[in-house]
C-alpha cells in the first residue's frame, strides 16, 4: 500500500504551489501565510496520526508508556517524560497520541524552514515530503525528531548571534534525547569550516573528507578507551560499539548519503558562484558536519542519529542550487520533478529493500 504515501506526496505538492514574494512578503501573503500553514501541518499530521498504531517500532514503545503515562526512569531524558505525562493525563486515545507527536515533529520543521526564509519555506516543505526520513520521522522516531528539530532551530539562532536562545534551546533538546547534545558543538563545526572552506585547500579538504568515509576504522579503538563517567557516554558507546557485532562490514551507505555527496562535490566544484548565495555558510555547516559524523560510519546506530541532524539543511541547499541556472522557475521545476522521483525511489524500491513498512490504516 506504498501507494497512498506517494499521493500523501502529491497532494502536498498541491498545497505547496502558491508562490510567495522573494524578499518581502506582501500585505495579502501576510494574512494567508498562517492559514496556508496551518493547513499544510494539519495534512501532515492527520495523514500520519490516522495510521495503523502497530506501523513503526519506536512509536509502538511509544505508544506504550503514553498509556501508562510514564516515560521511565531508567531511560532519563526528563523532559520528554514530562511530555509524555502531560500526553497521556490531557488526550484520549492513541490516535489522538500520533496526531499530537506529528503535530511538533511538522511544526518545528516548519520554524526551522521559516527562519531560513517565510518566502520559500512551502518549497522546502515539499521537497523534505519527498525524502525517506521525512516519513521515517513521522512513522517512528519521534523523540529524535524533536529533538532535531530544536537542535536545528537552535543553530538558526546562533547563525543570528541569539546566544541566549541557542542556549536554552539546546538544553532542552537535550533533555529530550542525548544525541541533542552535540549543538555544543555546532558553533566549533561552523568556525572550523568557514576557515577551511574559505582557504585554497578546500579540494585537499573534500579528498580528505572521501578518504574519511569510504575507509575510516579506527573510531572504534577511541570510543572504547572512553570511561563511562556518565550517563550519556554510556549509551553513546553502547550504540557505537553494539554495531561491532551486527554489520558484517565497516561499508554502510544508503541512496539518501548520496545526497549528501551530490550537495558536497557540486558546492565545491561550484565553489566562486555558490559563495555569492545567501546560504553559503549553510554549505559549508553541511559539508564540515557530514565530514565529522563520517568518523562515526561504522556504527549505523549511532551514525543515523547524528546524520539525521544535517538532513533538514539539504532541501534547503537542494533549492539553492537553482542559482546555478539562469531560468530560476525551470530550475524550480526540475528540482520538485526529481524530489517527486526520487520518493517514488524510496516508496517502491528503498523502502521494502530495506524492510519499511508501508503506510496502512
């Protein structure tokens, strides 16, 4: 029944077809802006909150401790506990439990894509749809997702010198999953890769960075020799290590890190245009960042996690790279035509390949 996420697809390539100003909204935009949003995260949550509650794995678990009302102590992480608890004492019915947790996940990409720009946040809307991990969010991984989603928010601010903002953001993300703490290190990656990137030795930097992820295998050896002096480290290691045992071989790459690929190689080859765009420092974030979390390939479980981090920044890139053409609506075009095929990769031939299950009622 792969069938009705391809047509949950096209009908929000429907609603993302009204054209917004480039650079200032105008008066009437600004009245429909929040009704046209408001519509657009409703879809998406009803779509998702109306499906079958034994799709996904991790919203199964989830399901279970909104019944109960309890997260669990063991799991830490206080502020998603006390989101389930006020879920499960305010709402009735699991229904209602996937609908509300589709509801963040969509609003806080929404923020995210509207404080890179109110005018061209629908299209990035429409081409995240497209994407795997856009339903992969939805289907399971929800405290990751909010997680993400506050993370990225987060750095938005920071790239807006709210430091204040950034910070507090990332705390909470953090209480609501541990790999949310990396934001730390966001500013560090930022710096790092507006010195490097900006230098003559950015193609050394882009072999280096091949070399990293096609054949990196030592981070094993470091991530055991780090004590276990807290919570976090622990199941950091343990997601790090646990892979040891279960992948046959270090080589783990999907179609999706083919995207990543493709942004990176035609950034740097596009190097002197690219610079002129208005998210020029979001290239580079996305190519440093992708280049630190290459260190952590041999563990997918571990490795996805920290990948899922950069993934919302590639529609925003993917759309950018319009500026490499002189007919700026054709590139628009050609864009969504190949977001929408590339969905229909992911729904007919990724998705079963690698064991997703199919949207059902």
């Amino acid at each position: 029944m792969q069938i009705f996420y391809f047509l949950f697809v096209l009908f929000i390539t429907i609603i993302c077809i009204p054209h917004y100003s480039e650079n200032k909204l105008k008066p009437y935009e600004v009245a429909f802006f929040p009704f046209h949003a408001f519509f657009l995260i409703l879809i998406i949550s009803l779509f998702f909150g109306l499906r079958n509650v034994k799709l996904g794995v991790d919203s199964v678990e989830y399901l279970r401790m909104y019944r109960v009302g309890d997260y669990g102590r063991e799991h830490g992480e206080p502020i998603f506990a006390l989101l389930i608890k006020i879920l499960h004492n305010i709402l009735f019915g699991d229904k209602a439990f996937l609908f509300t947790m589709s509801c963040i996940i969509s609003l806080l990409c929404f923020v995210f894509y509207s404080e890179i720009s109110t005018s061209d946040v629908f299209k990035y809307c429409l081409i995240l749809s497209c994407f795997y991990y856009f339903y992969i969010f939805h289907l399971s991984l929800y405290r990751n997702t909010i997680a993400i989603g506050l993370v990225n928010i987060a750095f938005i601010r920071y790239k807006k010198r709210d430091w204040i903002t950034f910070f507090i953001l990332g705390i909470i993300a953090s209480c609501i999953h541990y790999s949310a703490i990396l934001f730390i290190g966001f500013p560090f990656i930022d710096y790092f890769g507006l010195r490097v990137i900006n230098s003559r030795k950015r193609h050394l930097f882009l072999f280096v960075f091949l070399l990293i992820f096609f054949f990196t295998s030592f981070m094993d050896i470091l991530v055991a020799l780090i004590p276990p002096f807290c919570q976090p480290v622990v199941v950091f290691k343990e997601y790090f290590l646990r892979a040891r045992y279960y992948l046959s071989s270090t080589f783990h790459i999907t179609h999706s890190h083919f995207i990543s690929l493709f942004i990176i190689i035609i950034f740097n080859l596009n190097f002197n245009r690219m610079k002129k765009t208005k998210y020029f420092d979001l290239y580079i974030f996305h190519s440093v960042y992708f280049v630190f979390i290459a260190l952590f390939k041999d563990s997918v479980g571990l490795y996805d996690r920290l990948y899922f981090y950069i993934q919302l920044f590639e529609p925003i890139l993917i759309f950018e790279y319009r500026n490499l053409f002189k007919e700026k609506r054709l590139a628009s075009f050609l864009i969504c035509l190949l977001t929408i095929l590339y969905s229909i990769f992911t729904i007919f031939i990724w998705g079963p390949r690698n064991l997703i299950q199919p949207y059902y009622l």
